[in-house]
C-alpha cells in the first residue's frame, strides 16, 4: 500500500516534469530546433495534425528548418498555416519542401520568452506541490485510519517531501539551462 502510494506521486511528479519539458521545448530561441515546429498543429484535410506527422524535419546550417512533407498538395495550406502561426517566421516554398528561416531574436522578444518561461516553471512546480500535498494526505488519512505506523507515516511523509525538492530543483535546471538559452546572441 505504502510502495504503491510512493510509485503513484513519483510517477505524477514525472508526468509534470515531463509535460514541462515538452511545454518549452517549442519556445523559440535562437537556433533552429526540430522542437519549435514539430508539434505545431496544422489542419490536413479537415484534421487536426501534428506537422511532425506529415513530414520529416530536419535542421539546416543552425539557422534554417527543412520541412519535407510527404504529400506534396499539402504544402502550400500547410506553410499558410505556419505563416499565420505565433512563431512570427515567414515560410519559402521549393518544390515540395518548406524552407523556415529563423532570424535572431531581438532583446525585448527574449525577454518576453524569459518571462514566459518563469511563469512555466512556476506553474510546473505549483504542479509538483499539489501532488505532494495529495501524497501527504493520503499518508496522513492512512496514519489516521491505522492502516500504517506512525513510524511509517513520518518515513512516508519525509521520502515525498524528498522527491518534491529534487523534482523542484530539477525544474529549476532545466528552467535555467532555458533561459540560459534565450538569452544566447
């Protein structure tokens, strides 16, 4: 009971972490990145698509992202939708390719993405928390109802608290190296 309640928050604290890398892993940087486009949803005949699903992407000289779609009449309605996407870069068409050039980012735009960038990891570990306090309660309901120790109880309790700080703490790396990122000229 107590190992699968342990297994339950550290697997909810990885669903966070996880879903928080994916989250910033299409903010724009500097650099070109597969990332910034490859979850990017586009309308592909009435459906609602990953572009990663309809192509293969690919980076080109560190500045440039090659899309290679595999149907070719997609891609004049798909590089609209690019064009009409947050990422603010204007799409070239050759052949059945589209060519993203990715211009450097001006100061006042990095700054913008820095400050976005801190309200996702604030709220990944807001995230974190919740599942700590939903863990201790738990343990707490089950110290209460005598189902385990109160020995068990403060070990149960001290081994969330531990994984909720390396959990925060690893958000706060990854934020780190982000921004670290972002703030490349």
């Amino acid at each position: 009971m107590s190992e699968e309640l342990i297994s339950d928050v550290k697997s909810n604290m990885a669903n966070t972490i996880e879903y928080f890398q994916e989250d910033i892993s299409g903010m724009r940087t500097n650099r070109a990145h597969s990332g910034l486009v490859s979850g990017l949803m586009v309308d592909y005949h009435g459906t609602q698509m990953k572009l990663s699903e309809l192509g293969q992407i690919s980076v080109s000289e560190g500045s440039m992202i090659l899309i290679q779609l595999w149907d070719k009449s997609a891609v004049p309605s798909i590089a609209k939708e690019i064009e009409s996407s947050d990422l603010g870069i204007s799409p070239g068409i050759e052949g059945d390719t589209i060519r993203l050039v990715v211009p450097p980012l001006n100061e006042e735009r990095r700054l913008e993405l820095v400050r976005s960038l801190k309200k996702k990891s604030e709220d990944a570990k807001i995230s974190i928390r919740n599942v700590r306090r939903n863990g201790m309660d738990e343990v707490k309901l089950l110290e209460k109802s005598s189902e385990i120790s109160q020995d068990d109880s403060r070990r149960l309790q001290s081994e969330i608290q531990k994984n909720t700080d390396d959990n925060i703490d690893l958000i706060s790396s990854i934020s780190q190296e982000k921004e670290n990122e972002l703030m490349e000229v």
